[in-house]
C-alpha cells in the first residue's frame, strides 16, 4: 500500500494534522513526507 499517496488524498478533508502525524510515529510516512503533505516539518 502507498501510504503517502492514500494519506496525501485524504489530508485535509478526511485526515487532521494529528492524524498524519501519527502516520510517521507508525513509520507509514517518514518526515519529509509529513511536510509535503500538510505544508509545515513535522513536529514531535
């Protein structure tokens, strides 16, 4: 599964920014993939 782009899809109208944060601390996501999908770094 691609995460990134089923996350990318859903982000923002399904999906908040916790919940793709909680993407990377599951390792679906790295960092980066966090920023290019909500626009801002990722913050712990």
């Amino acid at each position: 599964m691609d995460w990134f782009k089923m996350i990318k899809g859903f982000y923002p109208k399904f999906w908040t920014k916790d919940m793709v944060a909680d993407a990377v601390v599951c390792e679906k996501i790295t960092k980066d993939e966090y920023a290019q999908i909500t626009g801002e770094p990722y913050q712990v």
